[in-house]
C-alpha cells in the first residue's frame, strides 16, 4: 500500500511537470504589462502567468494567517 501512494504520487507530480512543460512551451509570445504608468519587461506570456501564481501562492497564506490572527484578538476581546 506504500508503495502505491508513492507510485501514483510519482506519477502526478510527472503528469503536473509535464502539463506546465506543454504550457510554457505553447506561450512563447512576448508581452509587457502596463500597470499605473509603469511599464514591465517584455517576458513571455508563460513566465508572467507562473509568476503571477507563484506571488498569489506566497500573497494567499500570509493573508489567510494574518486575517486568522484578527479574528482569533477579536474573539478574545468578546469573551
């Protein structure tokens, strides 16, 4: 049984590798974002798009652990 969760877990992580290979190598164009009057570099659409993920992916648990704590105060203060 070990060694079938390590099997399939081999497996998806292999068929997720593959997936983002298939996307970046499908989004070579190059694009540049223009956000309040500033102009980023020209990047492929793929490095913008993992990038982007990676920053929600960083953004998502802080704000998850820091609106956790807010709440946690507030239900302190009320009992």
């Amino acid at each position: 049984m070990r060694n079938l969760k390590r099997i399939l877990l081999a497996v998806l992580i292999l068929v997720l590798v593959m997936a983002v290979l298939a996307f970046v190598l499908d989004n070579q164009q190059s694009v540049s974002l223009l956000f309040l009057g500033w102009a980023g570099p020209q990047l492929p659409v793929s490095v913008v798009l993992v990038l982007a993920l990676l920053i929600g992916m960083l953004i998502g648990p802080v704000l998850g652990w820091f609106l956790g704590r807010t709440s946690r105060t507030n239900r302190k203060r009320l009992d």
